[in-house]
C-alpha cells in the first residue's frame, strides 16, 4: 500500500497546528516554508482536512489554518481518511468466477479467503491508525526532538502565526 505524500505533509502540519495558542492561525505559506513543500501542493492537504473539519480555516492577513478541536481529539485514521479517503485498501473483484472449471450458476457462501485476509489486514492497519492521537504525535516529539531545535521552530511559527 502506498499512501499519497500529503498524509505525511497533513500529519505533520496537524502536528504544528496543535501547538498554536488559542485563537491562533498559521498560513499555507508559512507550513509550506516550515517543511519545504510546494505551497499549492499542500494547499490541497490543508482543504482535505478542512473539509473532514479536522482545520478551521480563516481568511485575511492572520488568516490560516488551526485545529477545530482539541489534538487529543483527532487520530492518525482521521488525518488519512481526510486525505485518502475511507475506502479499504484492497478491493476484491472476485477473479475466482473465472475459473472455467466452476459449474454454470455457482454461488460461493462466503467472500473469497483472499479478499478475507486482505480486509483483516486492512482493519488492522486503521485499528492502529485510530489508537495514535494527535497529543500522542506531539508528546512523543516533545521527548524526541532537541530542546533547541523544538524551542525554535515553536518561536519560528509564532512569528508568523496570526
């Protein structure tokens, strides 16, 4: 399974918005210039979210975008599903009616063993997408990254936060 690449950029876009203060936005620009992405390729992340109402957004000189509720709120599966969707990973066309040997009108009782396994697979994948909160991404940031460095791209955002 390969995901789009602007799960990762929303993941940790979502991950810079939960720091804002209350009242608080930041601009695509200044997100795009923070990762170093093309601005209108994330302008198209940050809508996804909007629309999955993960973002607020706001218009004007200190316009942008915030979290619309808190980061202990939202999940790593909400952020994915904004951007990709809720459909399953795999979709079984059921090739297995193809087999000439099978008689005229055969009717299997259950889905094929594959598509079975795959969709397992699949719901495990969101179960642990769903246990990893927002928070959790942030906390776990706060622990790994460089006092320095987390200092400074927290003072970086609020300069250009509006």
């Amino acid at each position: 399974m390969i995901l789009k690449s602007q799960v990762e950029w929303a993941l940790h876009c979502c991950a810079i918005l939960a720091g804002l203060p209350e009242g608080r936005y930041l601009s695509t620009k200044a997100l795009a210039e923070l990762h170093g992405l093309p601005k209108e390729y994330l302008s198209k992340a940050l809508q996804s979210l909007s629309q999955a109402s993960l973002v607020d957004t706001t218009l004007g000189p200190s316009g942008g975008y915030r979290l619309a509720k808190p980061s202990s709120e939202i999940n790593f599966l909400d952020i994915v599903e904004a951007v990709e969707g809720k459909a399953r990973s795999f979709t079984c066309t059921n090739i297995r009616d193809n087999n000439p040997c099978r008689p005229a009108g055969y009717c299997d009782s259950k889905p094929c063993a594959v598509a079975r396994v795959m969709w397992e697979a699949d719901e495990a994948w969101r179960n642990t997408l769903r246990r990893v909160r927002l928070s959790d991404l942030v906390g776990t940031l706060s622990e790994e990254v460089p006092a320095e460095l987390w200092q400074s791209t927290f003072e970086w955002v609020l300069k250009r936060a509006g």
